[in-house]
C-alpha cells in the first residue's frame, strides 16, 4: 500500500486538531474508550506539549531521531495554525524517505480564505492537502539522518494583511541552515501562540511494513520561544499525554507508549511501538508531567546573521546589488540596502522583510562621484548584523 505525503498530512491535520483540542481541556488522563473494533495496529499517538507566558514570534526546538520506520511523523513545533517536522514516509515521490515538512491550515477553506505558499526553497515541493484540514504544504527530500540533532526554527511576521511562517533546519552536525518554505495566511489576532507541541504519529497501522510492530524513538531538547517584545521565554510547564481515544486504531499497541526527561542526552523523549511499555510513573494513565530542562539555561546560544560579498555596480540609471550570507549563522529575516554619498548622506534606502533575498535593484539618477553601498542584515531572531559596504563610482 503506497501512502503519499498528501494522504498522511491530510489526516494528520484533522486526527490532531481533535485530539489537541480535548488534551488541553483536561490536565488528567484522557478516557479511553471501551469495547470499540479494532480496525489497525498503529502506534499510538503521543505528544510534549510545552507550554509559554507569551505568544511567539519565532520558535527553536531541537530533534534526534534514534530509531525510525516508514509511515512515522517526528512533528517539532505544532503551533497556531500549522505544524512542522521530520517524517519517513513509504512514498518515494519526492526522491527520498527521509523528508521535511511544513504545513499551514486554510482560515476558513469554505469561504474560499485559503492559506499559500510564497517561497519554496531548492528542492522543495509544494502542494494543497484536503479533505482534513485543508491547507499547503511544502515537502522537502532533506534526508535525514538517524542520531543526528536538527535544529527547526520557525519565525512569524506580519506585512501588507498577511501573516507569514517561515520554516529553516540547522544540521548540528555541520551548523548548516537550510530555509525550506515560507507560508502565508490572512492577517489575524497574534502569531504562533502561547504553546508548542511536538508529537509522534504512525499514520497508518493496516500495513505490515510500517504499523505499530516497529519501535520508533525521538529526543527534544532546547524548546525556545521569542515574544513581540524580543525575549526569550522557556516554557513553564511541559506534559506528556498518549492519544486515549485511539484503541481502536492502536489495537494491540495502545499501550506501547513512553516518555520522560533523560539526563544523559539533556532531553525529553518519546518513544512508542513494537515492545514498547510505559514507565511506572504512568499508573495506568497516558500523561505525565515532565520536570524542567536541566542544561537549558537563560537564553539559547545562537550566532548573529553574518553577510558577505556585496557587489555593486551603476548602469544606465541603475544600480545593481548583491550579498550573500554565512549559511552557518543565524538565517537572513531582513535586509536594508543604503547607498550613500562620498558626503556621507544616505540617498536612497530599500528595507525589505524577505529571507531569501539576496539582490537589490535601484532605479535612480546620481551624479558623478564615489559612493557606498551598504547591506546590513536582520536574522530571523531579531539580531542585526554587521554591515558590509562596497563602493563603486559613477563616471561623469
């Protein structure tokens, strides 16, 4: 049975939309139903949620995967209107198993108000998902690989009645940051919420190659939240809860779940499949309460954006400009161009919200002389480079 990226976020949206919503009505354990048919064996779907003072402009959160199998979601930050994260999927569509995704819910798909994708980086596909919880998506062939930590950041902002979610990856192991798409919706109240959740999901427990058999295993750490008035917050409160209306879906493994904080890697887990079994702390419950990070400290460690190579050049009343930036620092939220005169005034300036800009295009008569153009670039955690200028000359 071939499952596509299409089918398995498609389900994904509306399984969780439902499930979130009942978990965080009730701090206790969910009830589970009784004497319902079984109808697969699928692993059973678990959550961290993280919870924060504030509402969130940007989100960091850390991810190891330790052991996988085909049909699972690794999701990192389910926010406000969209989620994210890492899966295997038996789909080989997109040219590998070991995939990135992002995706972001229409406001109201029967109205017609529906949710876009406005940048897809290199190697990105993007494409509607329906039926439940309709939106886009964008999919990337990241291959990621297992016992490696990836840092996923989100960042949100707001311009011309649409509010944007930007999605970048960072291989720890390298330091090299990767900005796979950029969504949009309709302008609304706040931006990515006061709660992050990260979940695992077996979406499909019917086919003997993928279902609740296999053990799939994953480690959290270094969860971040950046408000509108530029802080940094860790969560406050953090929980673990196993879905407990999914017995019949699960069959077999309904119990197959665990969770906690493991002091070795710094880092939550969640595990679930195959011989799985919860810890004793669980009782006969699926939530459990998780203790604070220990190594979190007060604030992430995170390089300031840095720009290099800009080139210049004035032709025909235009003047051409372009950058590139450190792709091991922190990514490119923003850009200001300045050119300034051998007088030392700024005589025109283009700022722009745009992460993958790289070019700037001028169309401007200037007298003969020597001037600057100046770059100065804004990471996606509000951080402003230094500035790096190159001069070039215009010929009387």
């Amino acid at each position: 049975m071939k499952i596509s990226a299409f089918l398995l976020v498609a389900c994904a949206a509306s399984f969780f939309a439902v499930n979130i919503a009942s978990a965080q009505s009730t701090d206790t354990t969910l009830p589970q139903n009784s004497a319902v048919p079984q109808t697969e064996n699928a692993a059973p779907s678990q959550h961290i949620f993280f919870d924060f003072s504030d509402d969130a402009i940007a989100r960091i959160h850390k991810i190891k995967i330790t052991r996988s199998a085909d049909a699972e979601y690794f999701s990192v930050h389910n926010f406000r209107g969209g989620y994210d994260g890492l899966q295997q999927t038996p789909d080989k569509d997109y040219g590998a198993s070991n995939i990135l995704i992002a995706s972001l819910w229409d406001p109201n798909t029967a109205n017609k108000v529906f949710s876009k994708v406005t940048y897809a980086g290199k190697g990105t596909f993007t494409s509607r998902f329906g039926g439940e919880g309709d939106g886009w998506k964008t999919i990337n062939s990241y291959k990621w690989k297992l016992n490696t930590w990836y840092n996923i950041a989100i960042r949100a902002w707001k311009n011309n009645g649409d509010l944007y979610v930007a999605t970048f990856i960072q291989d720890m192991g390298t330091g090299i940051w990767f900005h796979t798409s950029t969504l949009a919706e309709v302008d609304r109240d706040g931006y990515l919420g006061k709660r992050d959740d990260a979940f695992l999901e077996n979406w499909d427990g019917t086919n003997a190659a993928w279902d609740g058999r296999y053990v799939r295993k994953a480690f959290f750490k270094d969860c971040w939240s950046l408000t509108e008035g530029n802080t940094w917050e860790k969560h406050n409160r953090r929980f673990f809860n196993a879905n407990g209306n999914d017995k019949a879906r699960n069959g077999k493994y309904d119990r197959s779940f665990n969770a906690g904080y493991d002091g070795a890697e710094d880092a939550y887990f969640m595990q679930h499949g195959g011989d799985t079994k919860p810890a004793e702390a669980f009782g006969a419950g699926r939530r459990l309460d998780l203790p604070e990070q220990a190594q979190q400290g007060v604030a992430p460690k995170i390089d300031v954006g840095a720009t290099s190579n800009v080139t210049a050049t004035y032709t025909a009343k235009t003047i051409k400009i372009t950058w590139k930036t450190d792709a091991t620092k922190s990514p490119q939220l923003s850009s200001k161009v300045e050119i300034v005169s051998a007088a030392g005034k700024v005589v025109q300036t283009i700022d722009e919200i745009l992460p993958e800009k790289r070019s700037a295009i001028v169309k401007t008569l200037l007298l003969p002389g020597r001037y600057i153009a100046k770059v100065t670039v804004t990471d996606i955690f509000n951080q402003v480079g230094k500035p790096v200028e190159k001069s070039f000359v215009v010929k009387k």
